[in-house]
C-alpha cells in the first residue's frame, strides 16, 4: 500500500507544470501584456468583463472560453508557454432553470496552441481542505477568478494579490506570500522575475535559488522584457525610451520621445503618450509612424495588426465588446464587425 501511495505522488510529481522531463521553451512574460494570447492562427483579447478569440484567417470572432455554453467564464491574464496557454476557467452550477449560481468551480486549464484542445491542471478547492486534511489553504477571498496575473513556474501557480506575488504549490495546495514587494507590473523570463522596488528600480528574482539583485542603473516608471532585452521607459530621464542589457549590464537610449506606456512585437517597439499619440518604432528606436490613440492596447508578438477592445452595456444591460484592428505598417483603425 506504502509502495502504490508513493508511485501516485510520483506519477502527479511529473505531471505538474515545470517537473516532467524535456527542454522548456524560452518564455517572455509580460504581466502589462497579459490580457491576450496570439497563435498562427488564433488571437484572443480579453476585456474586463469577457473575452473573445478572433480567427485570423477568417476574421470571425469566437466567444471565449471555447466551451462556456453560458456558465463559463475566465479571468482577464493569460500564461504563454512550452506551446500551450493557461488561464483561469470559473464554471458555474445554476439551479435548474439558471436564475440563480448555486455555486463555482475554478480551475487553472492549460490549452494547446494548435489544436485548442484543454486539460484541467488544477481545480482549486477553495472550501475545504486538501491532501488529508493536513495542510492549510488561502484564505477564500483569493479566489482565483479576481487574478489578473499569473505564471507557473517548477509547480508553483504564481499569482499577485493585494499582500504581493504569491505563490501555492500545486500539487499540495500550500500557500504563502513569496515576495510582498512586488506590487507592480512584472516580467518572467522562464527563470527570473524582474520588477521594480519602491524606488523604481530594477530588481532580477532567481525563482530557483531566491537570490536577487537590484540594477541601480536601471530606473523605470515601465519596461517590458522582450527577446532583445529589457526595454523601459527611463524615470531619470523624463520617460524617454531606453535599453538594458541583462547579459552585459549595459544602458542605451533609444528615443527622446517622453511616453508613459510601451510595448512590443518581433521587430517593433510602441509607446504610448500622455498627449493620446501612439508611436510605432524600430527596435533601434527610429520612427516609423504615428496615430491618434486613447485606451489600452493589445500587441500580438507576430502578425501585421494590433488591437483594441472597449466594452459597453447593450440596452439590455450586458455587456458587449468592440473590437478595433489597427493595421502596424500605418497604424490606421478598423472597427471589426
């Protein structure tokens, strides 16, 4: 029995994100850019409220969570990695004639990126305890489905919260807050964490060994770690665009342009003013074109458009989303029908 009880801890052990054998994809996290996954064929924004998935090929739009049937929802952040997606699904269980939620289920569901097939890698059982009842869990207002960014990392679900980043194991559902300093927008590249302290300095976090360091030339009001670095706004130097280098330790400016956002694409860089003019840029930092622009943005890491979702109430009090596609080359937008 002892034998049979440590083969199933093994076999779960293997199964957790981070543990089974294999070469890991390189990852480029970005929790300002967490509201969207985008696949050869597929682009999902999510709003406050919902989230829809466009076809690229063609341009129909696809209520999202793919099986929601009217009782699913999910949280606005998604994880990217090793060829799948993750995200938070809550499933409700509604009396019989679906007036009222008797209750939710919420789990972390990963989905493959090419076939859109699901597995459940987690249900989270917010009500009770778990794994013989010998281990304490979150206290119930962390439910999931209020998480706005997530990772997973060596079987640990990462997520923030109001005390800091967070962490449980998710085989045991043991829980704690990991590091209570990070409070703002973050980047994970696989391994590290970068945020910025109260200082707005840059900080890199080991998840694997604990150990950080603060990079006191870098101070940043935003950044984003992208394949070719860590691109931020420079808070020394009125929000102008800069460069840094985590393998060398080195610091370039890019652009005079003072912005108060940034993001990126597989060969572009974008910043947003506090005047409303969006700015799309080479990754040397010369420009390339420039818009009117108001709102938030969605950058797909490939493809020839960028996207906008705003949400409204319909006359019947739900909730609908518009959908912008706005073209890289010129940056000029479309309404999707």
């Amino acid at each position: 029995m002892k034998r049979r009880f440590l083969v199933f801890l093994l076999i779960l052990v293997l199964l957790l994100p981070g543990c089974a054998g294999g070469k890991a994809g390189q990852v480029f996290y970005n929790t300002g850019s967490s509201d969207s996954f985008s696949t050869d064929r597929y682009l999902a924004v999510a709003g406050f409220y919902s989230a829809e998935m466009i076809d690229k090929q063609t341009g129909e739009r696809i209520p999202f969570p793919l099986d929601a049937g009217g009782n699913a929802s999910c949280s606005s952040s998604f994880f990217q990695a090793n060829g799948e997606i993750y995200y938070i699904k809550t499933r409700n269980q509604t009396d019989s004639d679906g007036s009222h939620i008797r209750s939710s289920i919420e789990e972390l569901v990963a989905m493959d990126e090419n076939t859109l097939e699901e597995r459940v890698v987690h249900r989270f059982s917010w009500e009770s305890k778990w794994f013989f009842n010998l281990l304490d869990l979150p206290p119930k207002d962390y439910g999931m489905s209020i998480v706005y960014s997530f990772f997973v990392h060596g079987g640990y679900f990462y997520f923030m919260s109001n005390d800091g980043l967070c962490r449980m194991r998710l085989l045991t559902e043991q829980y704690e807050i990991y590091l209570p300093d990070v409070k703002r927008e973050y980047s994970y590249d696989g391994q590290n964490l970068y945020y910025t302290d109260d200082y707005n300095r840059l900080v890199i976090h080991n998840l694997d060994t604990g150990n950080s360091r603060t990079v006191e030339d870098v101070v940043a009001s935003d950044f984003r770690y992208t394949p070719g670095g860590l691109y931020y706004l420079n808070r020394q130097a009125e929000d102008t665009l800069w460069r840094y280098d985590p393998a060398t330790g080195e610091t370039e400016m890019l652009s005079d342009i003072s912005a108060m956002s940034l993001y990126f694409d597989e060969d572009s860089l974008y910043l947003q003013t506090n005047d409303g003019v969006l700015i799309r840029l080479s990754q040397s930092g010369e420009e390339l074109a420039r818009a009117d622009f108001f709102g938030s943005l969605t950058v797909p890491y490939q493809g020839d458009f960028l996207y906008q979702a705003e949400e409204l109430l319909d006359e019947n009090g739900n909730f609908i989303m518009l959908l912008y596609q706005i073209r890289k080359s010129d940056l000029s937008a479309t309404q999707l029908p």
